[in-house]
C-alpha cells in the first residue's frame, strides 16, 4: 500500500517606501503639511495610497504585501506630490518611479529588491524639497513744517533714511545710509524697503533732516544745528502665506543729544497694577516701567515693575500695556 504526503509550500515578502520632506533644505515646520500619492504602474496590481508628512518630514507608506504569485515578476509604482500648492511655495517638481523585482529564495520568503527613478537619474532614496519664499515691504514719508510762515512750493528740504545694524563689537553699530530725498511743498517720500525671508525681525533706521550748507540756506530759516532725529523700529513677521506682516513704531527725539525729550507714540490704554503679567499694545495715557518687554507686531508679554505717571530717565525703554 502506498502512502502520499503532500506538502504546501508557500513564501511572502513585502514592500515599505518612504521618502523625505524639506522646504527650502530645512525640515518641515510643525504646519507644514503637505500630501503624497503612491499608485501601480503598468501590469502592476493595483494601489492608491496617500499620505502626508510626518513631524521632521517623514513619509511612511503602507507596505505592499507579495505572495509567491508575485515570484518572478517585475512591478512599476509612482510616487509623487499631490494637492494644491499653499500660498509661498512652490511644489517639488520630482516624480519618482520606482522598479521592483520579486524573486522566491526557497525558504518560504521572497526577496524584493527595488530601484528608484527621479525621471533622469537611479537615486537611493526619495526626496521632495518645496521653495518658499514671502516678501513685503514698508515706505517711510513724512512732513516737513516751518514756524512763522507756510511752506512754498520752491521750499526744498533734504532728509535721509539710515539703517543701524550691530557692530562687529558690542555697543559699537553700523550705521548705512540707505537713501537720501528732497522734499516740496513739505512732503517727502522714500522708496519703499522690500523684504525677503532673510530679514524677518527686527531692524532699526533713523530719518532726520539733513542740514544744508550755509550757502544753500533758505533765507530767514533758521536750522537746528543737530536736526529732528526719528528712530523707527521695523518688525518684519512671516504670515507663512507667502507674504509678511511689516509693523512699524518710532520715537521721536527732538535734540538728539537730551535724552530727556524721548517721546515714545503709542496707541490704547489700560489701567495696570504691580505685579500684574501683560499682553497687548502700547498706550499713549499711561506709562509703565516693563521688565523684558519684547515688541513684535504689536503684542509683547512682560511684568509690570513700577508704575509711572510720566516716562522717566532710565536705561531701560519706558513702554505701558494695553
């Protein structure tokens, strides 16, 4: 009598593709998400999976399991960015092909080896990096005013716009005058600053009248010898839209030698207590002395130290809160 053992053998193997997201070569921030499509080529079983970056800019697929129906076949998929690009950026233009082979070693598993394909060039792994870039810009203008009779159309003032960065030694700035405009009939106008990614935060300027030699002297006008100083201050934010939020305040120093006649406009006021912790605007009424205040975009956080009627000689910036 015969005796017939029959055996079943069977082997698996699997497929896991991942790939990286950057913006302009950094790691995406924690709200920049953005969406990724992995489909089957050609004579290749069918798969749709979307995903979107992870924290850091990881990419994870679901795996594509194999059988031993899969040995001895080559499978194509795509993998590439999809959706609609966000305000600022600009998608990767990569579409990735990548080639799988599937082979049965004999030991019950199959052996997958892949090769991917930007469209030129075999590479090792997938990368999508989007540009993003914002711009903005601020103008600065003002008025010119004379005591004892109105200006006249041939009245021509000079002013200058300079920008103060930090010196290569602390306590020493840089000064770099950026323009230099004329003035009619009491008004000037500079040409706006752009901004781009690279200048967002802070940035200081002055603009002061710039006193003619005597010669040049419009006749019966009398000059001050050091000339109206304006500082203003420039916070430069990025909305994340492409585009930035330009705020700006001044302060006004009517001799530039007395710090005595700072004047500080601001805007709102809220009565404050000691010890309280603030948010919120400058206020015109009130003046509080501020411990680590911070401005940016109006809003600034900080605790209330003491509190002042009227803005004092200090070393420290005299703000109020709102």
């Amino acid at each position: 009598e015969t005796v017939d053992f029959t055996n079943t053998y069977t082997a698996t193997g699997e497929l896991t593709l991942s790939a990286t997201k950057t913006v302009n070569g950094d790691a995406p921030k924690e709200d920049e998400t953005f969406t990724f499509m992995l489909t089957n080529g050609e004579n290749t079983p069918n798969v749709t999976q979307t995903k979107s970056n992870a924290e850091g800019g990881t990419i994870t697929f679901d795996a594509i399991q194999y059988s031993l129906a899969d040995a001895g076949k080559t499978y194509t998929y795509k993998v590439e960015e999809t959706g609609t690009e966000p305000s600022g950026y600009k998608f990767a233009e990569e579409k990735y092909t990548v080639t799988v082979t599937i082979t049965d070693n004999g030991k019950g598993t199959l052996t997958v080896k892949k090769t991917i394909s930007d469209g030129t060039n075999l590479v090792n792994e997938i990368t999508f990096d989007n540009t993003y870039t914002a711009t903005g810009s601020i103008a600065f203008s003002g008025t010119k005013t004379l005591e004892g009779r109105a200006i006249k159309a041939e009245d021509n003032f000079t002013f200058q716009l300079v920008e103060i960065k930090a010196g290569a030694q602390v306590g020493t700035p840089m000064t770099t005058p950026l323009q230099t405009v004329e003035g009619s009939n009491g008004i000037f106008q500079f040409d706006p600053i752009s901004y781009t990614l690279a200048d967002v935060g802070e940035h200081t300027y002055t603009v002061k009248e710039v006193i003619p030699a005597d010669a040049d002297k419009l006749g019966g006008v009398t000059y001050n010898p050091t000339g109206t100083e304006y500082t203003v201050t420039v916070n430069v934010r990025d909305n994340g839209d492409g585009t930035f939020t330009v705020h700006s305040y001044s302060s006004e120093r009517k001799d530039p030698n007395n710090k005595e006649s700072e004047i500080v406009p601001v805007e709102y006021e809220r009565v404050v207590s000691v010890g309280e912790e603030c948010r919120g605007l400058y206020s015109y009424q009130k003046w509080s002395y501020l411990e680590g205040c911070y401005n940016s975009h109006y809003a600034f956080s900080a605790t209330v130290v003491t509190e002042k009627t009227e803005p004092e000689r200090e070393d420290k910036i005299h703000y109020s809160i709102s």
